[in-house]
C-alpha cells in the first residue's frame, strides 16, 4: 500500500551498547547492539563471528518453531530464544536497522528485561539514517480467535494498539483493564497522537476506558499484565520486518 508517512526516516543506534544481566551473571546474558545500514533491518549475530551461517534476520520467515516461545532459525541451523521483548524495544524506541551480538542460543526475555532494554537504547540514542521508513499497511481485517480470545487488525495510517484483559482476583472477583497506545510512526521524536489531555487520560486508563490513548513511549508506565501483553504484541508484529500500520485490538487473547 502507499506508505502515509514516507518523509519519516529509517533510524538506528548512534554507538554500539552492551547490555549484561547481572541477575544471573551468565556468559549468555551478555548482547550487544551496533549499528546498521539502512534497509538492513535487525539482525541477530553470533558473538565472534562473520559467518552468513551465525546470521539470524529478525523476520516472520526466520520463525522455526513456536512451542514454549517464538524460535528464530536459518538454514544452517543456528537458533535463538527470547528475541521477543528485545524486538519490542527496538521498535519502541525507533530503531528500524541493526546488528544485535549474542553470545549463545538464548538471550534474557523477562517481563522486566524488555524495561533494561529499553534504558539501554535510550541511554546511547539512536540516529536517523537517509533512507525513508518503510511500513506494512494492513489493508484488509484479519482476525485471529483461540478458545481464550481473540484479537483483530484492521486498516489504520497508523499503528494502535488496544488490549482489554479481564482477570479473576481474589474472592471470585473480576477485573478489566483495557489501555490504548498509539504511534504515528515519527519515534524518536515528539510527533505522537494523544486524544486526550494528561490528567483526564490517565483516569480514564485506570477505569478501564477504551478511548483512553497513550503515546507508544508510554508503555514502560502501564501495570505489569498489560505491559507484557502490549510488549508480547509489539514484539510479534515487529517480525513483519517494518512498522504496522494498523488498529490491532486484542481481548483477552
């Protein structure tokens, strides 16, 4: 489809960024980010390596298997876990092309490691790079529907994401929350859709109101359930390769 935002650039890291967990302080709890070239998108790099073999693109094509998490492959066998809530980070924070170094088969994807990454993308900064941003505009509903839920995209010019999650608390009790976060594809800068001033929507978000909007930056602010759903989401479409221009809803899926 047209892309509504063609004039937007591309961006990646301005320097290379370690990150180590010292949670747990194992040798495969270290990556690093490094830039990249325009159109690359992100890759995943095998530490010490420049072997095609020890390259991993960070595609829907590269999926080898799905049970117990999403598993990134490539023909010469070589294999990652836990890519989820770096990806998340990546496109939170803007950034469309870069090399990411791992040490092992597996890098940290907590709830609160996608927190870490984000800090670490903010602390080096990203670039902007020559070429245009591209985008994947959905241009027909799908929907997705499992005995739990279900969740929808439909067309949008730009990407909005909605969740609405209802949770058994204690005593038989029943919660919902349901928070929107939108992007108008321009992160890092400020050029963010909010439909609502700051007090108001930060109500309406705590009483479940489904009109409620936050910029996509926010999500580092929402409650944990629906923090990890939102990274979960985010992180699963970042596969496509580009940013969704879409309005995805999920409800208790």
């Amino acid at each position: 489809g047209t892309c509504p935002t063609a004039s937007i650039r591309q961006h990646t890291v301005q320097q290379s960024a370690q990150w180590h967990n010292d949670r747990h302080r194992r040798r495969t709890d270290v990556l690093a980010v490094h830039p990249a070239d325009a159109d690359s998108g992100v890759r995943f790099l095998r530490h010490g390596t420049v072997s095609a073999a020890d390259i991993i693109p960070a595609h829907w094509d590269a999926v080898v298997d799905t049970r117990g998490g999403i598993v990134l492959g490539n023909t010469h066998g070589t294999t990652l876990r836990g890519a989820i809530p770096l990806l998340a980070a990546l496109r939170v924070a803007g950034v469309d092309n870069a090399i990411v170094e791992v040490h092992g088969s597996r890098i940290p994807a907590e709830a609160s490691d996608f927190d870490f990454y984000l800090d670490m993308l903010s602390d080096v900064g990203v670039q902007a790079q020559a070429a245009a941003r591209r985008l994947l505009c959905v241009t027909d509903t799908v929907e997705v529907r499992d005995r739990f839920g279900f969740v929808t995209l439909s067309p949008d010019t730009e990407f909005r994401a909605c969740v609405n999650m209802t949770t058994i608390q204690p005593g038989g009790n029943t919660d919902t929350a349901c928070v929107t976060l939108v992007s108008d594809f321009t992160e890092p800068c400020a050029g963010f859709s909010v439909t609502l001033d700051g007090s108001r929507e930060e109500q309406l978000v705590e009483a479940g109101d489904a009109h409620a909007s936050r910029p996509l930056r926010e999500i580092h602010t929402l409650p944990g359930p629906l923090r990890a759903t939102l990274v979960e989401m985010i992180g699963y479409l970042a596969l496509t390769g580009a940013p969704v221009a879409a309005n995805v809803y999920g409800h208790s899926s």
